[in-house]
C-alpha cells in the first residue's frame, strides 16, 4: 500500500500544535485525519463513504486497518503494542515533515 499526506494545514496551539491533511491510499482520496492540539485523539474519517463518518462501510478505511494489523508491534515504556491507527498516522506525519525538511535544505544548498 502506498500512503500518501495532501493538503497538510498546521497551527500553533497551547499544547504544542494540531494539524489536518488527506490521507491517500494508493492514490485515492481515503482519510481525513484532524488533530486539534488539545490533548485527545485524533478524528479519523473516512472520506469512500457517501456519508463518511467513523463507523461507516468504507473500503479503503478497512483495508488501512487490516494492513495495520500485518505491521510489527512497537516498543513503548518497555511493553510491545500493535500497531494502532494514531501511532501510524504521527510516524507518517513524522516522515513527511522531515522529507519536506530534507527537499527544502537540498533547494537551498543548490542556491547557494
């Protein structure tokens, strides 16, 4: 499965920072993740569904949580987990924001 974050908005906030984006799933439109930056869980929604919401059918919403069940557990506080939905979308985020990082630096460099 190939992921892919579009539409990524942040904002400041008293505990750190929320975020927005889509989540594309083999290059279909599938999630709409929400972090307000308040504490508290991320809303996930499905966006496949005529009236997407968290408990709707939707095709590529389940196909996202089948593959994570195929994922590695992950280590926190010396205890192993399964992989969850918000742990995934974070490290996904993680990742875009550090290739972005990375894309920009690179730009620079060459205009230097």
């Amino acid at each position: 499965m190939k992921f892919e974050i579009k539409g990524l908005k942040t904002w400041n906030t008293h505990d750190g920072g929320g975020y927005q984006f889509n989540l594309y799933i083999d290059g279909k439109k599938a999630l709409w993740v929400h972090n307000d930056g308040n504490g508290g869980c991320l809303d996930i929604t499905p966006l496949d569904v005529k009236y997407p919401n968290q408990w709707g059918e939707s095709k590529l919403y389940k196909m996202f949580r089948d593959y994570l069940k195929t994922l590695p557990k992950y280590e926190m506080f010396g205890e192993l987990f399964d992989m969850d939905e918000e742990i995934f979308l974070e490290e996904l985020l993680n990742d875009y924001e550090y290739n972005k990082a990375l894309r920009s630096e690179e730009h620079t460099s060459e205009l230097q």
